[in-house]
C-alpha cells in the first residue's frame, strides 16, 4: 500500500470539521456560522445530504508529494441492496461538456440502481468499472448480468497529476466501506480535493432543507462537487467583483471552465419525471451564484427519491405497480428547497476550502474569509 492510499479523510463525528490542508491556516467554518442564511426554509439537523433518512457519504482523499491532489466521494442512497431496490431517479444536464457515466440509463428508464460516486475526469471509467465489481459482489447479485454504474466527475487536472489516473478501486471500497450518515467534510477532501471554484479554491459543499408539515414535511439534500468558473455572487454580493478575482478579469483559463456535479436526495414520494423537474431548479441556484455554465463546463444534476414506497424492486410477482406518487400542484415547495439547499451547498464548498498548491507548482487561494465579510457586510447581507 502506498503513502497515497493511507491519507484518507473520512466521514468525521463533528458537524464542523477542518478539511485537509498543506498550510497551517486559520480554521475556516461553513457559511451560517457567520450569520448569513440563504433563504427561508430550515435545514436539517446537520444541513447536509445526510438529513435525508438513509443516505450515506463517505470519502477518500489522496494528497501526496507536489502533484497529486484527488480522491472520491461515494454517496450511498440507502442501506440496503440498490440494484435489487432501485430507486426513481432523473438527470438533468445543464452543459454537457461532461463525461459522467451512467447518465442515459437513468434518463430512459428512471432508476438508480448503484450508488454515485464522484471523482476526477480520467478516473471515471476506472470507479465505474470498480464500482460494477463491488455490485457483482454483493449478496443477492450473484446472478445479476448488467449494472449500470454511476459515476460524475470533473477535472482537477490544474492541480492534480490527472494523467496518472492516481484513483484506485481499493480507494473506492474503502469510501464505500466508511460511508455514514451524519455530519459530512467539506472542501479539500474526497472528489473535490483538487477543484477550483469561480477562481477561488473549491470542493465538496453540502446542504439541506425540511418542509414545513403543511407543505409535506419532506426533507431536500445537496451535495456538490464544485469545479466551475463564472463571477461569484453570495446571496447577491458581488464578493468576485470586489476581490477582482472572476472570469475576465485577467488570464487565467481555470477561472471559467471545469465543471459541477450536483446530486439532490429527497424522502418526499417523487416519480423520475418530477425529480428531473427537482433537478432543473438546481440550476437556478447555479446562476445565482455567478455561474454561466461555460463552453468547456460539464453541469450535471442526478436526484433520486428515497421514499420507501416509491421503489422499483428488481424482483416482482405482479406486473403493475401501484405507488404514491406527489401531486404537481405540491411540487412548488421542493422546488424552492432545491434552490436554497444548492445555492447554500456551493457556498459551504468555498468556506469550508482551504489554500493549495499542486501539480507544477500552481496555486489556488482559498476565498478569504475576513475580506468576503466585510464585503457581505458593505452589501448588508450581514448587518452590523
């Protein structure tokens, strides 16, 4: 086993918890701890994909010598056996400019039948190939002769030695082995160790809304991956334009292309059709935080419904299935959540990143922390 392979940052007991980083920084913390709360509806009690009842993160980060700077992040949507109860699930693709495997399955028939891993561009084929592996292994697929894995990625390759491919399948199993529910890391940790986020440093971030009862009560979860260029606004502060750090304003390619991934889990009863409605209003949230989607971006959302009754079993005696299924006219009120639990999602994946340095020396700054304050504050989304 390599050095690589045993710096592993994993799913931690601590709401709050410091991501990997090469310097001694200031502890940086997740967007309300500074008073700023997009939107109106509540999160749940750890404001993370997790608060949907079921689903589990893990991860894996790999940082090693100057150049690697990589890892995986697994989302596992229940705890049970996926391929044998599949879940309705849709794709929505913003910029296709992506290579995200897995995607036309889910759009023709609606389900999701493995869990969503994340990693880099050229490492996707390999995950997806390990991930049919450990679906072929599991109890009750001995028989099973076709799994479509899903697999998102986006290109780190700024400051990560992506050519080398320095993912491997033991990675994935070990995120998939160490997936909790709970409180998930952010930042410079698994697939979004070496991304890069509207010219600042970027990751994974994480979100959640709960409905009011009247409204259903369901519970909406984000988790992103955040790789993407554009010109940064936070809860409509220009924070990019005031730090002078966007897309055009200088040289620098990365500021604009990379990509996002975007995975919504929801508990509320949803057939696929409508969680692609769910999946269109991420975007929304996209734009709001300064993103365009740019030529060489692959912008892809996948969510999927975990309501118990909603499931499409592998297996079935009758050839019709009868489930509950939400009314459109009730739709409005997850819409919503989606947008406020994405936005918040992306803005937690840059306060939660730290400096780093990379692959030919490059270097990306963190979004600093006491200036993007006092700018929030000069655009009173923070009041004195």
């Amino acid at each position: 086993m390599t050095v690589k392979h045993v710096i592993a940052i994993l799913l931690l007991s601590l709401m709050i918890t410091p991501s990997f980083s090469q310097t001694s920084s200031p502890e940086r913390h997740r967007l309300r701890y500074y008073g700023v709360e997009p939107g109106i509806l509540q999160t749940g009690k750890w404001n993370a994909i997790t608060d949907v009842a079921g689903v589990k993160v893990g991860q894996v980060t790999l940082v090693e010598a100057d150049s690697i700077r990589t890892g995986v992040t697994a989302i596992i949507p229940h705890e049970g056996n996926v391929f044998q109860d599949k879940l309705p699930a849709a794709v929505f693709v913003g910029n296709g400019f992506g290579k995200s495997m897995g995607t036309t399955q889910i759009q023709e028939l609606g389900n999701l039948e493995t869990p969503i891993v994340l990693t880099n561009t050229l490492n996707a084929p390999k995950l997806a190939d390990a991930l049919i592996g450990y679906m072929l292994e599991q109890k009750g697929n001995e028989k099973v002769g076709s799994v479509n894995a899903v697999v998102g990625e986006t290109n780190d390759g700024y400051l990560n030695d992506i050519r080398s491919r320095h993912v491997e399948k033991e990675d994935l199993l070990k995120a998939l082995a160490n997936a909790q529910t709970g409180p998930v890391c952010e930042g410079n940790v698994g697939a979004g160790t070496g991304t890069i986020c509207m010219g600042f440093k970027g990751g994974i971030g994480t979100s959640s809304r709960v409905l009011p009862k009247e409204k259903g009560g369901y519970t909406v979860g984000v988790l992103v991956q955040t790789n993407f260029g554009g010109i940064l606004d936070i809860a409509g502060a220009p924070v990019g334009r005031e730090l002078n750090n966007y897309y055009m304003a200088g040289e620098d390619d990365y500021k604009v292309d990379g990509s996002c991934m975007i995975i919504i889990a929801t508990d509320a009863p949803l057939s696929s059709r409508n969680l692609e409605r769910i999946a269109k209003r991420s975007f929304l949230a996209f734009g709001r935080v300064g993103s365009f989607s740019s030529n060489g971006s692959g912008d892809y959302s996948i969510a999927f419904s975990t309501h118990p009754d909603v499931r499409v079993p592998y297996r079935y005696d009758q050839p019709v299935q009868e489930v509950p299924r939400l009314m459109n006219d009730d739709m409005s009120p997850l819409f919503l959540a989606t947008l406020e639990a994405t936005e918040e999602a992306i803005y937690n994946s840059l306060f939660m990143a730290e400096d780093m340095t990379g692959r030919e020396g490059h270097e990306v700054k963190a979004l600093p922390i006491p200036q993007t304050l006092e700018i929030l504050k000069k655009y009173n989304v923070i009041k004195e």
